[in-house]
C-alpha cells in the first residue's frame, strides 16, 4: 500500500536522527523485543512468547490494517526491536517503508504467511481483492494460527537460545489451546446441516474459515476495503443472495459500510453483529481465541 510521500519522509527524518531516548520507555531493560503490524500478532506472539519477551503491536486494536497510517514514533518503536513480526502477502506491505527507515533488514523480520506452502504443506486459498496473490487471512483457520505461534517460537528460540526452553514450553501450551478451540468449532459447525451453512461477509477475509469448518461463503460485499462496489456488483450479489436463500450478512468492525444496509433492504436479509478479522476488540474479543469464539459464535447464531 503507497503511502504520502510527506510521511515517509517524517519517518526518513526522524530514523537518522536516532529517535526518541524514550520510545522503548515501557519496555523492561535487556528484554528480547517484539513488534508486530496488528494486534492479532501480538496475541499470537504471546502465545508463543509468554513473558520471555516484551510484545508491542504497531496498530491498535480496533484498528483497521488496510487504512493504517505510520507515524515517527513507529520508526522509533522497530529501531528497538529484536524482531519485527508481519504477515506478508500484502496485507502489511506498508511495514517495509519503516523497515527501511529505522535501518532494519530481512534479518530482523518475520513474515508469518509468506512460505508455509514449502515448509508445511499449507494450502494457499487466491486472493479475490488481488487477482494472481494469496488470501492473506491464514490465521483465520485456527491450524492457520497454530503454524504462525510456531513460526514465531522456533524463530526466537533461534536468535535466542536462552530463551529456547521457556519458549517451547509456552507455544506448546498456546498452541494446544488453538487445536482444542479449532475441535470445539468443528464439532459446532458440524452440527448445522451443510446446506444451510451460506454467509456473505464485509470483504473477502474469512476464505480460510469458511474451508476449515465447510462454509459457503455466497458473496463479499466490497473487493477491497476502502472501495465501493459497483451498482452492476450489487447487483449481482443480490441475486446470488437471493439464489442461495442466505438471511443474515455480516459486517466488520473494522470496516463500517452502509452497503450492507442496502443489500439487507433489497434482500429481506439481516445484517448481523460484527465480525473481526484483522484486528482483536473489546472483550471477549480481546485475544485471538476470543475472537475466533466470537467470530464463530456470530455465524452459528444466524445459520441455526
């Protein structure tokens, strides 16, 4: 995503000067240091890390990845970090720009998404915002999430081995949290006849929850957040809405948009509580298993 070439160059500005003495301030002294993009990585970081490092997330939670703004002050928080966390495939592609200003490499960063096809045999799903791309959304599918606590913990243990042992310890446990609430929805979802298992969504993020538990995802109702759909694509969502026989669409809460509204008033269908998607909430949305809770406990609430 191009940012304002204004920004870059605040960002450029404030990296040479060497920053801030006091953008680390909360972080313990001699603590291993993380940031991530989102707030969802921080959650997942945790549960792979635990206390053995100090976790910082650049967005908030509540805030939306796709419209993100970097600041000084973010330039400031990677220049002290051991390892910067991101999930590539373009949905933080933004992060490089700071990277490269807080005079950091490929050696400090993590791209949880990017490469698991080779190295677990994980099945990329296309991207439908960026045709000839993969979805981006893997931790959506909780075997998703299980790969990224992984990733995260080998690479630390990695760069720290003094480390090692508090951190196998750690992702062991939040990884066999992940696997148990991914069973918990398997069961829950199995439970709904697979014809009645059709939802339309914000945008095209929940392709790899929709596979894992055999949902239908009918339609999107925007191909790229921040971008309006066409009248003729309207159109066309409303009659698969129709065809399918689907009575509730979801919203995010990242992404506000009255074009749900004026589906669900063509339709007769309902537009239904919040989903999250690349970002943690308020409570009981505030960690990933919580999300992943809330998330599931939406849909089965309409399709039931």
């Amino acid at each position: 995503m191009r940012r304002p070439l204004a920004v870059l160059l605040m960002l450029l500005t404030v990296a040479a000067c060497g920053g801030s003495p006091n953008s680390s301030a909360t972080a313990p002294i001699n603590a291993y240091q993380v940031i991530t993009t989102t707030s969802i990585f921080a959650d997942l970081a945790k549960m792979a890390l635990g206390d053995a490092a100090h976790i910082e997330s650049i967005i908030p939670a509540g805030a939306d990845v796709h419209t993100f703004e970097p600041s000084p002050s973010d330039v400031e928080k990677i220049q002290s970090a051991d390892l910067i966390i991101a999930n590539g495939l373009g949905l933080d592609s933004w992060i490089q720009s700071l990277i490269d200003a807080a005079g950091k490499g490929e050696a400090d960063t993590l791209l949880l998404g990017e490469g698991l096809d080779q190295e677990s045999g994980w099945v990329y799903l296309s991207n439908a915002e960026t045709p000839g791309t993969f979805d981006p959304h893997i931790w959506l599918d909780p075997k998703g999430a299980a790969l990224y606590v992984q990733r995260i913990a080998d690479h630390v243990s990695r760069n720290a081995p003094d480390l090692a042992q508090r951190i196998a310890a750690t992702s062991a446990d939040g990884i066999t949290k992940i696997n148990a609430i991914d069973a918990d929805l398997a069961v829950d979802f199995a439970a709904i006849d697979p014809d009645q298992r059709k939802i339309v969504t914000m945008h095209d993020a929940f392709g790899y929850f929709a596979r894992a538990y055999e949902i239908e995802i009918v339609g999107v109702a925007v191909a790229s957040p921040g971008q309006d759909p066409s009248a003729q694509e309207i159109r066309a969502l409303i009659d698969a809405i129709r065809a399918a026989g689907v009575t509730a669409l979801f919203s995010e809460v990242q992404l506000p948009s009255k074009v749900l509204d004026q589906i669900a008033a063509e339709t007769g269908a309902t537009v239904l509580q919040d989903l999250y998607s690349d970002a943690l909430g308020a409570s009981p949305a505030d960690s990933y298993l919580g999300v992943m809770r809330t998330n599931a406990d939406a849909i089965l609430g309409a399709l039931r």
